[in-house]
C-alpha cells in the first residue's frame, strides 16, 4: 500500500512540504493582503505568528503522520486507538480530507486563470493594453463559463496525472525538477522588477514595521495567512509525514519549511510591488492584483510579455506543486481503506473535486446572484466551498495541536523529534496553549457572526479548554504525560 513508502530521500520531505505551501497563497494572496494592510506592519505579526504558530503545528502535524505511516484518516483511526482516546478525534483526518477535497475544488478554478494569461502574455495579446482593455479582459474570462471549464479541466487534469504516477516516479520526481525551477524563475522575475520597476518603493513598503497602521481585521489576516501559507489542518502534511524517514529531524524540517516559504512569500512580493511600483499603479487593488494590476504592469513595460508569460508560468508551476499535495490525502485513503489501485483511487478523487469545482465555475457567470446558495447562505457556491474550508482548516488545525500536544507521551515525542528537553518543553507549551488560542482567533474570524469585540475573551475560554481537553479528554492516568 502507499502508506509504506518512504521518499527515497530524507530531502524529499521538505521539498514536498515547501511545494504544498508555495502556491497562490504566497504569489497571490499574501501580496494582495499584504497591500491593503500597510506592507511591513502585516508582514511583522505574519512572521511572528508563523514561528509562534505555524513551526509548532506543522511539526506536530509532521509528526501524526509519521508515528501513523498511514493517510490522515486512516492514521488517526490507528492513533485513537492506541492512545485510548475518544473516536471524535478522528475527525481530524476526516477534517483534512474534506478540506484538500473542497479546496482543491476552486483551487484549480483559479489557477486555471493562470493559464489564460500565460497564453496571452506569451502570444502578445496584452501588449500596450491600457488598464480599462485588461480589467475588461478579466471580467470576460470570470464571465466565460466555457473557458473556466476548460482552464480547470486542464489544471486538474495535470495535477492528477502527477499523483497518479506514484510516490516515487510521480509526486517525488516531479518536485525534484519542479521546485528548483520555480526558485530560478522567481529570482529571474525578482532581477526584471529590479532592473525596470522601483524596487527602493517595494522595499520601503513591505519593511518599514509601523504597527498603528494595522487593524484588528489586518492583524487577523496576518494570523489566518501564516496559518493556511503552510498547509495545515488540510491533511497534506500528515500524508506527506507519513513516507518521511524516521532518521530526518522535524524540527529542522520544519523551521526549513518556514524560512523558505516565507522567503518566497517575500521575495515575490518585492518583486511584484517592484513591477506594480514601478508603473505607478495602486498596491492595494485586492484580489486583483496578479490578474489586473500585474498584466497592466507588464503591458507597459520592455519585454513585458516575455517576463509575464514566465511569471504566470512560475505561477502555474506553484498552483500545481500544491494542488498534488491536495489530492493525496483522499488518494491515499482511498487506496488503503479500498484496496484501489493508486491511478483508480486519483481518477475517482479528481473526478469529484472537477464536478464540484463547476459550481464554483458558474458562481462568477451563470449563478452569479439570485440562486438558492444566495438565498440560503447570503453568499455564491464558491463563497460558500470557500467559507467551509476557512472553518474545517483552522478547527482541523486546533485539534492536531491539541491532540499532539495532550495525547501523545513524553517518550514518544522525544523519540520523534529526537531534542533536549528545553525544546520538548517550549514546543509543547506553544502546541498546548498558545497555538490553540491563536487558531482559535482564525477559526472565530471565519464565522460572520462573531463579532470581533468578541475573539479575544473567546480566544482566552479556548486557552482554559486547551488545558480542560489535556486533563479530561486525553490524559490516560496510566500514561506517561
């Protein structure tokens, strides 16, 4: 079965990882967010968050799936029942599929634009557009069902075809050529931003830390950025964790994983304000950003289309580096839960993450407004899918830390992470107490009903329950703790 591959070398992990965390979350979303909340101020509590929050999470994420050596939901089947833990826990891994499944749904909707623009910048079409001709352009292509189709039937198509193939011939050596290339490419848009935009204005703008400039709704969205950048609570890092050697150190893995997705989160961001800056155009126009502001930009300056093409390809590159990561959590399950063959088991899980992404397809066109989703929700099918994941991620996040952090023995964790007891002891404390709180700040921002007045004293009730789960829930008296 899949579960008892091993990547066949103990870098493959991270190169995994970093690919499931490199995607459009960090050349789309963290630029566009990091440009409506004042630049540098964002980035500060991201890069705080992500050390406070992200490193302890992911390692214990990392760390189910390799003390499992089996899928999200199958390893913390065998997880709950070797530690005499109640079942409700397995909803972890039922947490992470459903979420890899509903995500990868829109997921490859999105990154299906990039492919429109990749085309279009390579062939010369944007050339001299001025900013009304591209804003039309956009909203043709979201108004096209037809060619959102098409762009996500592609996207999704690939992205299978790489899983299909395998651990080792499939996901692992497509990451070996894949990552490396999407480095180069980076640092190659990076010195083009330098050379023809205002790389000084970026550099000011995403480093100058003045805290008075961020809200409570910006410093939320900072948390929530650094939380999802690294794939957690979506069943990837568990999956992946689960063919990691036994010999490679999580920490160092782990903290690796963060610098370098938070380095690449950075460096496209000085390289698309460079562009952005250089053209003289607005740094916070929103989603907007890589698929209006950035064509404009490139439209306006020497060897644009060649420099964008390789830009949105770098973005392709990225989008389907993730979206692999997404489809092997549910592969695998289905794989061992169903003795299919692996191709079978990859068909039937892109087959119905396609079909539901169609109705995030329609949600810009045809269902745009007045459907049931509308009457119902107040928000379109792809809003709603959206909604789902920002609730199943975060919660899904909040019971791994307090499972790793309550659950797991003192002896096992010292085995898995091989450290001295300062770490032990630091790590267990963010995991136990601080990352669920700050999860909690995630998960509560992501129902609209919750006032925001309200997240800190219920942030506060999560840190009492942290400790209320350890002592009721999980601690077994006859267990070392």
């Amino acid at each position: 079965m899949s579960t008892h591959n091993v990547w066949t070398h103990k870098g493959t992990f991270l190169l995994a990882a970093v690919g499931s965390a490199v995607g459009l979350g960090n050349l789309w979303r963290f630029p566009y967010l990091a440009g409506e909340n004042g630049g540098g101020a964002f980035i500060l509590v991201y890069a705080l968050t992500i050390f406070a929050v992200g490193i302890p999470i992911l390692i214990a994420e990392t760390m189910l799936g390799r003390a499992s050596r089996r899928s999200p939901i199958m390893g913390m089947q065998h997880l709950t029942h070797t530690h005499k833990t109640s079942r409700a826990w397995e909803s972890i891994g039922w947490l992470g599929a459903a979420s890899a499944f509903l995500i990868l749904s829109f997921y490859s909707v999105i990154a299906g634009w990039a492919l429109h623009y990749t085309w279009q910048m390579l062939t010369g079409s944007l050339a001299g557009a001025d900013a009304e001709t591209i804003g039309a352009g956009f909203d043709a292509l979201l108004a096209s069902p037809g060619l959102l189709t098409l762009y996500h039937t592609l996207f999704i198509i690939a992205s299978g075809l790489i899983v299909g193939l395998g651990i080792h011939r499939g996901i692992e050596s497509s990451l070996r050529i894949l990552m490396p290339a999407l480095f180069v490419i980076l640092l190659v848009v990076l010195a083009y931003g330098i050379a023809t935009g205002d790389f000084a204005a970026a550099a000011s703008f995403l480093f100058t830390f003045d805290i008075a400039e961020l809200s409570l709704e910006g410093w939320l969205e900072a948390m929530g950025q650094s939380f999802f950048t690294l794939s957690l609570g979506m069943g990837a890092i568990m999956a992946y964790g689960a063919y990691m050697s036994g010999e490679a150190s999580l920490t160092r893995t782990a903290f690796a994983i963060a610098v370098v997705d938070t380095a690449v989160a950075m460096v496209a961001g000085l390289a698309i304000f460079s562009l952005v800056f250089g053209a003289g155009l607005d740094a916070g126009s929103g989603p907007g950003l890589m698929f209006v502001t950035l064509p404009l930009a490139f439209a306006e300056m020497p060897f644009g289309a060649l420099v964008g093409g390789v830009f949105f390809i770098l973005v392709l590159g990225a989008a389907i580096s993730s979206s692999i990561s997404l489809i092997e959590p549910v592969a695998a399950f289905l794989v061992e839960r169903f003795d299919l063959t692996r191709p079978q088991a990859v068909t039937a899980m892109v087959v119905a993450s396609w079909a539901l992404g169609l109705l995030t397809v329609v949600s810009f066109n045809l269902w745009a407004e007045g459907t049931l989703f509308h009457a119902l929700f107040g928000r379109s099918a792809f809003e709603f899918i959206e909604l789902l994941t920002n609730i199943f991620m975060p919660l899904g996040g909040l019971l791994i830390a307090l499972f790793a952090g309550w659950a797991l023995t003192h002896g096992e964790v010292m085995k898995e992470m091989r450290t001295n007891e300062g770490w032990f002891a630091t790590w267990r404390f963010l995991v136990r107490f601080v990352a669920p709180a700050a999860v909690a700040f995630v998960f509560l921002r992501s129902i609209p009903q919750v006032e925001g007045y309200l997240i800190p004293a219920i942030g506060a009730l999560v840190i009492v329950g942290a400790f209320a789960a350890g002592r009721t829930f999980l601690a077994e008296p006859s267990q070392e703790r």
